[in-house]
C-alpha cells in the first residue's frame, strides 16, 4: 500500500514539474528534468534499478537496498521541486 502511494505521489510530481519544466518555468530547464526523471525512475522502480547502478548486495543486506535507493529518488524529486518553488515563488 504505501509503495502504491509513493508510486503515484512520485508521478504525480514528475507530471507536475514536467509541465512547468516544458513551458519554461524551471529554474534550469533541460539539468532540472533530468534529474526529475532520474529520480522518478529511483523513487518508482527502487530495488529493481539498483543492479544498473552497481549496486549488488548480499542476502542479509537486500532488505535495505530498496529504501535507500528509494530514498536517493525522493531527494532528487524534492530538490526539483525546491528549485520550481524557489524561482517561481520567489523563496530564497
């Protein structure tokens, strides 16, 4: 339930900034959706895409793979949309 949620909220976000992004409101445009689609793919897809980034663990160490991974998606989604917010609402 909760992966469910966060996959949508993730989403959610990334259609969110996208728009903004293409209709050049972004802060930095091509750098900001890049990293917007680098971090939905961590956020959404988690312990599947950690063996395209070299991460391999053990058996005793998998069940903490996936939160981090996770974890390194939800900080870049939240930097992205820091930086929408910081330009467009003139924070900082």
């Amino acid at each position: 339930m909760v992966t469910t949620i966060s996959r949508i909220l993730a989403t959610g976000i990334v259609v969110f900034l996208g728009i903004w992004i293409v209709t050049d409101f972004a802060l930095f445009g091509i750098g900001q959706l890049f990293m917007v689609c680098v971090g939905w793919a961590l956020a959404y897809f988690g312990d599947d895409i950690a063996p395209l980034l070299g991460v391999t663990t053990s058996p005793s160490a998998t069940r903490f793979v996936e939160p981090v991974v996770r974890g390194i998606g939800w900080l870049l989604l939240l930097v992205a949309l820091g930086l929408f917010v910081a330009r467009n609402w003139n924070i900082g």
